[in-house]
C-alpha cells in the first residue's frame, strides 16, 4: 500500500465523504418516530464498544495491510470505543492552552505522528442489505482512513464533526469487517489549537444507519413567530435523494400527538420547500422552552409510507433591533458559561448522562445560556438544549491561537489556503444543527484572529441560514483603537461585539457608547480558576445599567483534571505537566465552575445569586413593604412561592408566606409583607429577615422547592448594652525571665515574653491553645496571585508579596510590659514588637495588648503602624495561631455557609452554621488559600466532650485547617497534603480580594487590602458547651466591639 499524506494536504479535506445534514433517523411508522429512539430507526446499528487497537509511533509504522479482511488482529488488545487511546495506556495526555505541541511550520506535522489502527467485524441481515447503507462517525481525532471488508471507504478530518459514508456497494450479508486509521496530528492541528488536553482517537459514537433506495437525505425546519410573536410559522425544506417520481411529502406538526398543520406536497425536483401555521403557539425561550414534534413521512407512488422523520421544533425569532440582540422582541441577557466536552475519566468521550448533569446544574444555579467553548458538541447535547432551555452559541471547530507565538495571528485565518478547510467546518457545523430551536448564533471559531476566511464562514451562514447571527470575538479585537480599546466601528463578520475578560470600567465605557449598532457581550469572563473569581457582582451590576451590555459566558464550566490515583490509592485530579508532557501550561486547565466531578465550587454558587431572576432592590421597614423586582425576561412570578422568615442569630423566630403578585417580566413593583416585629427585643441581638423564592412545582431540572433566589435584610431594632461578664476568683501571676505564668479557677496560660506570644493555653487541665495569636500577613496564594496577564490589566500581585518579603516577615520584641489589677481579677500585657521584612526596611510597628481576666477571656488588641514604602497592599492582615487539634467541631455567626471573600460573599447569608474543620475546606486541586469565613462576630471550637474556645469580635474573617499555609503554597496537588498534629487558626481583619487576574481582571480597588495602619481585636475565651451558649456569652462582648467599632446602620446584606 502507497501511504496518502492525506493528513497532511490542504487539498484533501476528505475523500468520499457525504455532504453534511442535519441530524436525524428515520423510522417505519409515526409511533415509533416520536420515541426518538434512535435504535428503533431504520438499519440502525451501533458499532461502540471494545475494538481490536494497535499503536503505532508513525503512520508508517503503522501495520499497513491491517485493513485487509484475512488479516489477523486476534493477538491485539482490546480498546473501547468510544475513547481517547492516551486515556487507555498509549502515549499520554498532553495540555497546552495556546502554543502547539509540535513545531510550527503550516500544513507540515511532525514525522512522528502517532497512529492509532482500529478494526472489528459487524454482521448484516439480508433484510439490511435491502437498504442504503451509511456508516457515520460522529467524532474522530484528529483524522483517519477507513476500509471495509478491505476497500476504502474514504478519509475525513475536522476532530468535532461528523462523518458519513455510503458503504451500501461494499457490504454483504453475514460477517463484514471495518478497520480505521486514525492520526493523532493532521494539517488540521493547526486550526484546532483549543484550551485544551490534545486527546486522540474514535472519542465518539460509530454507527450504521439504513435508507429506503429513495429517501429524504436531509430536512431543514426553522420555526419562527409573527403578528406580535402569537402565530407560528413553520419553513421547511427537504432535500430528496433517488428516483421521487410520483412520492409524496408529508408534514405536520404535533402537540402532544395531536395535529396543528399539516401539508401534503408532490415531489417533483430534489428540493422540496414549503411552510406550515399555527395560530397561537407556544413561544420558544429558555424560560419555557415549548416544543412541538415536526413529522415529515415520505411516501411511495402507492401512497404507502417509505420513512417517517420526526424532528422537536421550536417557534422563536432573534435579531438585531435597536442595538439590541432580541428573542422573541425581547432584549434578553445572556447567564451563560463555556463549556467544553470533559469528562475526569473519558475526557472528550462524554456520556449523556454526564450531559444531562450538567444541564441540570446550569439550570439549577440560573444560568440560560451555553457557548459550545470551542467546537460542536456531540449531537445529543442540541437535543438536550432545546429541550432543558438554553441559549447556544454554536462554536465552529477552529482555533488556531498558538500562531501568536511566531507573531502571525492572522497566518492562516487571511491564507486563501486553508479557505476551504475553514467553510468546510462553517458549513458542516451549520448543515448539523440547523434544526435546534436553542441555537440562536453561530460561532466562526476561537482566537484566530481575523482574515478573509472568516468574512467567507460569515456569508456562507448568513446566506444558508438568515434566522440565525453570527459571533466572533477575533473581529472585535481586531477594530479595536490601539490607544484606549474601544471599537471604531461595527464590524462586518459579527453580528455582535464581542470580547474577552474586559475590566469593569471599560465596560462602563463600552455600553455607554452611541456610535455602534449592535450589541456587546463578553464571550469570556470571570476566569474561574482554583479560588475565584471575585467581582461578580459589580460585571453583572454594570451589565444591567446599559442597554447594549447583554451578559456574557463565565469561562469555564468545568475543571478538566483527568482522574488519577496515587500508587497508595488517594484520588486527585491531574493537569498540565502530570504525565511529563513538554511543553505544557500547568494547572491553567483547572478552571471551571464545578470540579471534574460535577461538585460546584464556592463561584457556582455566587454566580447563582448575582444572576437570580428575582431581586427585592428595597426594603422599608417602616411601612413592612418590598420592591421586587422580577428578571425573567419572558416569565412572571406566578411559578415561584415566596418564604418569609425572621431569625435571631440562627433562631427562627417568626415564619410565613407571602402573597405574590403575578410580576410581569422585567418589571417592579411594591408588595406589603406580612411580618411580625418581635414582640420582644433582646439586647444584644440581631435580627434579620429573609426571603427566599422557590419552584412551586417540580420541573426538569429541579424539585418542588428548590430555590431560584433569596435576599436578607438586617431589622432596624437591635439594641446594644453593656453586660459584664461574671468574673469568678482571683488571678495568680508569676513572671520570670523570658516566661509569664497567669492562672485562674480553670485555665492556665504561658506567655513567652520573648515572642510576645501566649505559648500555651491549659483549660480544665488540658492544653487547648498551642501558639496563641501572632501578627500574620501572608496566605497561600491562589491562582489569581500567582498569574496576571498584562493584556487585561492585571498582574502577579504575589511576585510583588514575595519580592518584598511579605512571606517571610520576621518579628523582634521591643519590651513587654505587665500590669496586674488590684482586684487581680485581670492582668494586661502589653508587647511593644517590630514585624518586618528581611532585605529591605519596611515593615510594622505591632502593640499587642492582652487584657486577661479571671474567668480566663483574653481580649487581644493589635495596633500597627506602618514603616517604610513596602508593597501597595498586602494578602491579609490578621493573626495566626495552633489550637489542639480535638477541637474540630466548628460553629460561628457570620456569612455561611460557604467560604466567602471580600469580593465573593454574595452568595453568602448572615446565619449561625456549623460544621467541622474538615468540612470548612474548599479542595482546590491546586492547593491555595481556601475556606475562610468572612464578616463574622464570633466563632467557636469545640470537643466532643463540649469543652470549648469562643473567638468574639465586631466583624472578622477566620479559616481553620489542618494544614498550614506553608503546606498550602508548596503542594501542587491534594495529595501532597498531610494533616498536622493541631489545627491551624487565622482571626484577620480583612484578606485581600480574589479578583479574576489569572485571565483577566485584577481585583477592583475597593477590594484590595492597602498596606496601611490597622487596628484589630477580638477576645479568647474558654467554656464548657454543656453549660453555656456561644451565642449567650458572645453577647457579653458585643458591646464593646459595637462601640469601638460600629456605626449602626440596616443594611442589606448581599
């Protein structure tokens, strides 16, 4: 056999393989059509499962008469099909996010081109070989040859597209064999550089279809609306292959099995167009996203039926009105997110059902929308889509990013060269999936940058499929003014303006503009990378404050860790690098809203609630009323329930429901509340009011119950005064050279006059505090410390930390000083310390002054003052200390139950939570800072025997773990993590926000954490569970936190 570099020639985009169609089967009778089960349909027969494989380092080495039928595989092995050949023992896995993997020199691959032989045998009826017989891969990476019974049946490219061949003249009754070359590279390697684990092999469903002599090779249905969006109009188009003399068309449209229209057409050429009406349809829009059956039924020149199609149908219209995108007449915002096929132990080989969770936890956590990030999914997903409500947009399979890297981003993208391979894709992206209802925009691709190719994708869909835009971010970038980046004009290959990541403030100026006519989103956005994003809510504030700002796709969905284990059997997630790949780009493919395993990270939930349909924008107390505010786009309120509660620091003390109004959407309107004020206020005491909204009725996604949206809102009638806490016996004091010995009735406390630090902590006779409190400035960092891309105007703000030395801070005691009541029921101590910075002299001037009393409370105040330039701000500004590690049961009044940040607490709600040391972590797969509590007034420690520690303060953040930030920053996965002997706590005044800076925004400036003057307190105290309630002896310190610290004010608490 003569090898074809077929994998290597801009000339040979395929061979023998069928013009694209839409997605479809065909069946015998209308019953079966509308079970859409594809098993059922005619011929259908799937060819999944375990393959003969072989593996090969270069296509020449690749066994070169394997496809041959005598030739014997039964010594190779096993490989599933579908899946990728890395994930199964050949080669490895390899991450890159923009650079190719392999020299570049277009369409050139390298020599070494690991080839991936497949072969199996399948068996056909006589009766099947009545039919036309197909034979359609679904997805194959990168390219491949095919041959049955030991003839080539063709050769395709383009990793995430079907395709079809006609095997009817090659096939025979009984025992027929398929064999499939598969090349790992392709001169189409060049345009699918995406974000993304290079993964090879048959990673989708191969399966035979039959076809009547004559049949319907493809049908086009575009539902759309008219007279003010009621009516239905249905265009339809069928395309008719073999001798149709005398056939006849039929089409109908069905609800529920029942007719709406129907029109019975002669064929008399291969294109049959027609259109069907239906009064009063129910719209199509990802709030209620009817569907109807389209049946399309050819039959023979006796009237007998040949086949029956069924396709779901969608009525709704999208256009550009006003610098407005509409659905249905309406400016609708995007929720959305990107998402790529991924899966922790198939990778791009996805399971339906791994779809179907996805789309119940978009949907779950109110996003609407889903840029196909960035290539077209399996089929199945559309269906899916149409069918759970979502806007797509249908993203072309090209990327071609890694040419910035030679400083020719527009290389290929202008090359008449590779024009064909480009509107190849457009065209069978776009032939594919025509006919779903959720698809409302093509995409041309992915960062490659911008040439006459794309114009050509552009016209080539604007021409075949008018209903629909078209999106590429490439335009955008390209039209951009160098100096202050801001579009000069629309461009003419989108039909939006679209961007990446663009700061907040540039957003402002963007949606302020006149001059443009057609609307802007952000393709990419929030960059959800290990702990982040931060500043949801302040994109999504600026988003609705401008008409022309229409949402945007948080990027990404989903983590892509691959599923490892350790030789000792501990489970974690693998990234770039892992399997020694060269080059790679790291843990950059750890960045999605959910873990590889569908848990949602704290970001799913803040993105819930910055984007939740329903919002109370104010609360008067005074006359007990709400403005609701009702962000649907298309539904009113009259599917929600709305569940009032009144809570006392966790105490549900007053509870009902309110009567809602039907709201209509995007509209306001006032509504009295049915609260009761507390007949009783208790000192001391927060009140707070919370409304939560929630399904009525069980849906596809969710059950009755679950809850869409919530607010809180503090009761303007808390009341502060002062309770002295009981005071039992008298203090014994002993002071030595470098050591003070302070013990009362049950505690007793050493405190090392050389640190300025309490060194032991006994309570009952037990050791509860290991190394007390001590100034710290430094956590681990996240990834959003470590990355920052300039492009976005962000940057590593920890090579900042660390270059000047805010990791290593070091600390010298000046004097101490010890001053002992008369009564002896409390002693201060008073530390003078310098904290500082080695190298360089900037640091701070730390008083620490510890007030102990008899009871065994310690309240700790820290006063700083900054000396020296140092770093523009700083991780966090608090105090670190060890507690033993028995006191794992955690409780704490503050925002829960999730971690929170300064920047990322709107999903948060002020509560009284529980949980245990464990259970506070967040497990990032890169281990960084993680698990903090912010906005808290006390927090407490407790054994299972109810012995405790209570931290009580005005407001402030806390993390527990059992592992020190130390660890933290230096592990690179989960399990480089051991648990040490005592649990390590920080009490902080603030840390420093999260922000978004590992692509794309740093963190917003009344976020950061300035490196400036602090004051800071908080009291220690020990109690028993069993006798006392941390919220009851909390209240005996709120006073003084209060005044020194508060100004009170109702707040609505985000």
């Amino acid at each position: 056999m003569i090898l074809q570099k077929d994998w290597e020639s801009l000339e040979v985009l395929q061979r023998n393989r069928l013009k694209p169609r839409s997605y479809f089967f065909s069946y015998k009778n209308i019953n079966t059509a509308l079970t859409y089960e594809r098993g059922d349909s005619h011929g259908f027969l799937l060819l999944n499962g375990n393959w003969k494989f072989h593996y090969a380092n270069a296509p020449i080495e690749s066994p070169s008469e394997f496809y041959k039928e005598d030739y014997c595989t039964d010594d190779w092995p096993d490989l599933p099909v579908p899946s990728h050949w890395q994930l199964n023992g050949y080669g490895r896995p390899h991450y890159t996010n923009v650079q190719y993997p392999f020299p570049v020199e277009p369409p050139y691959i390298p020599t070494e081109n690991p080839t991936g032989a497949y072969k199996r045998t399948f068996y056909l009826t006589k009766e099947a070989l009545s039919q036309q017989l197909h034979l359609i891969f679904e997805g194959v990476d990168s390219s491949f040859h095919v041959w049955v019974n030991g003839i080539e049946v063709g050769y395709s490219q383009g990793s995430r597209l079907p395709s079809e061949f006609d095997i009817t003249n090659v096939v025979k009754e009984g025992e027929n064999s398929i064999a499939v070359r598969v090349y790992q590279w392709a001169e189409s390697s060049y345009i699918e550089d995406q974000d993304m684990w290079w993964l090879s092999g048959i990673f989708r469903d191969v399966y035979i279809v039959g076809k009547p002599t004559t049949h319907i090779q493809d049908v086009f249905v575009n539902g759309s609306l008219e007279n003010q969006f009621q009516d239905g109009r249905l265009d339809f188009e069928l395309a008719v292959l073999g001798e149709y003399e005398g056939y006849q068309a039929v089409v109908e449209i069905l609800d529920n099995g029942t007719v709406l229209s129907r029109q019975q057409l002669k064929i008399e050429s291969q294109l049959v167009t027609g259109s069907l009406e239906v009064e009063r349809v129910n719209q199509w829009n990802t709030e209620t996203p009817a569907l109807y059956d389209v049946v399309v039924t050819l039959l023979d020149t006796s009237g007998d039926v040949v086949e029956v199609i069924p396709q779901r149908c969608g009525f709704r219209n999208v256009e550009i009105k006003g610098g407005q995108l509409l659905v249905n007449g309406v400016a609708i915002m995007f929720k959305g997110v990107n998402r790529h096929d991924a899966h922790p132990d198939f990778g791009r080989a996805v399971p339906v059902s791994s779809m179907i969770e996805d789309l119940t936890l978009m949907k779950q956590h109110n996003i609407n929308a889903i840029r196909t990030a960035h290539y077209p999914n399996d089929p199945r997903f559309y269906e899916l889509c149409d069918q759970f409500g979502f806007y797509v947009i249908d993203e072309t399979d090209l990327e071609c990013h890694g040419l910035v890297y030679i400083g020719q981003p527009h290389l290929i993208s202008d090359d008449p060269a590779w024009q064909a391979a480009y509107v190849d894709r457009m065209e069978r992206l776009v032939e594919r999936d025509k006919n779903h209802p959720s698809v409302i925009m093509w995409s041309l691709g992915n960062e490659s940058g911008f040439g006459q190719n794309h114009v050509a994708m552009y016209e080539w869909a604007k021409r075949r499929d008018p209903s629909r835009l078209v999106h590429y971010e490439g335009e955008t970038r390209e039209i951009m003014n160098e100096f202050n980046h801001v579009p000069e004009r629309d461009p003419i290959a989108t039909d939006v303006h679209t961007t990446m990541y663009t700061p907040i403030e540039k957003m402002k100026v963007l949606g302020g503009l006149t001059t443009l006519k057609k609307p802007h989103i952000l393709c990419e956005y929030a960059h959800a990378m290990g702990n982040g994003p931060g500043g949801l809510k302040e994109y999504w504030e600026t988003f609705y404050a401008y008409d022309r700002l229409q949402g945007g796709f948080v990027w990404e969905w989903v983590d892509h860790g691959l599923r490892q284990h350790t030789p000792e059997g501990e489970e974690y997630f693998a990234y770039g690098g892992d399997f020694g790949e060269k080059p790679h780009d790291g843990n950059f493919v750890i960045d999605g809203l959910v873990r590889p395993d569908r848990q949602p990270s704290p970001a799913l939930a803040e993105l819930k609630k910055v984007i939740e349909p329903v919002v109370v924008s104010h609360f008067n107390f005074e006359e007990k009323t709400i403005q609701v505010q009702n962000r649907y786009d298309f539904s009113d309120l009259t599917k929600l329930q709305c569940q009032w509660f009144i809570e006392a620091e966790g105490t549900i003390i007053e509870n009902g429901v309110v009567d809602v109004p039907a709201i209509a959407a995007n509209t306001k309107k006032v509504i009295e509340l049915p609260i009761r004020v507390p007949s009783v206020v208790l000192d001391n005491t927060d009140y707070w009011l919370n409304l939560v909204w929630t399904t009525k009725e069980s849906n596809r996604w969710a059950a009755s119950g679950h809850t869409v949206a919530w607010s809180q809102h503090e009761l303007p009638i808390s009341k502060y005064a002062a309770v002295e806490p009981q005071q039992t016996g008298q203090l014994t004091v002993a002071e030595e050279a470098s050591k003070i010995y302070v013990s009362g009735s049950q505690f007793q406390l050493v405190f090392n006059k050389q640190n300025g630090r309490i060194e032991e902590y006994f309570y009952d006779g037990q050791l509860m505090l290991h190394n007390g409190p001590r100034l710290n400035l430094w956590r681990a960092p996240i990834d959003n410390d470590l990355l920052g891309l300039g492009e976005f105007s962000a940057k590593p703000v920890a090579k900042e930390w660390k270059e000047l030395g805010v990791d290593a801070i070091q600390h010298r005691m000046k004097q101490t000083k010890v001053t002992i009541q008369e009564d002896r029921q409390a002693v201060v101590i008073e530390c003078e310390t310098k904290a500082a910075a080695p190298v360089i002299a900037w640091g701070f001037d730390v008083t620490y002054v510890y007030t102990i009393q008899a009871n065994g409370s310690i309240l700790v105040e820290l006063n700083g003052v900054k000396v020296g330039q140092g770093p523009a701000s700083l991780p966090r500004i608090g105090v670190e200390m060890t507690v033993n590690n028995s006191y794992d049961g955690v409780e704490w009044y503050g925002l829960g139950p999730n971690e929170a940040y300064v920047d990322s607490k709107q999903a948060a709600r002020m509560g009284v939570w529980s949980s245990t040391v464990d259970g506070l972590q967040t497990p990032y797969i890169f281990p960084q800072e993680n698990g903090n509590r912010h906005q808290n007034k006390w927090v407490s420690f407790s054994q299972e025997n109810g012995k405790s520690l209570l931290v009580t303060g005005h407001s402030f953040d806390f993390s527990a773990s059992y592992y020190t930030v130390e660890q933290l920053e230096i592990a690179k996965h989960t399990y480089d993590l051991f648990k040490q002997r005592y649990i390590t706590v920080h009490i902080d005044k603030q840390q420093y926000g999260l922000g978004s800076a590992s692509c794309g925004e740093d963190v917003q400036e009344q976020y950061r954490l300035e490196n400036e003057d602090f004051q800071f307190a908080f009291t220690l105290l020990p109690y028993d569970k069993n006798a006392h309630s941390p919220r009851g002896l909390s209240k005996k310190y709120r006073k003084y936190f209060e005044d020194k610290f508060v100004t009170k004010e109702a707040v609505l608490v985000p």
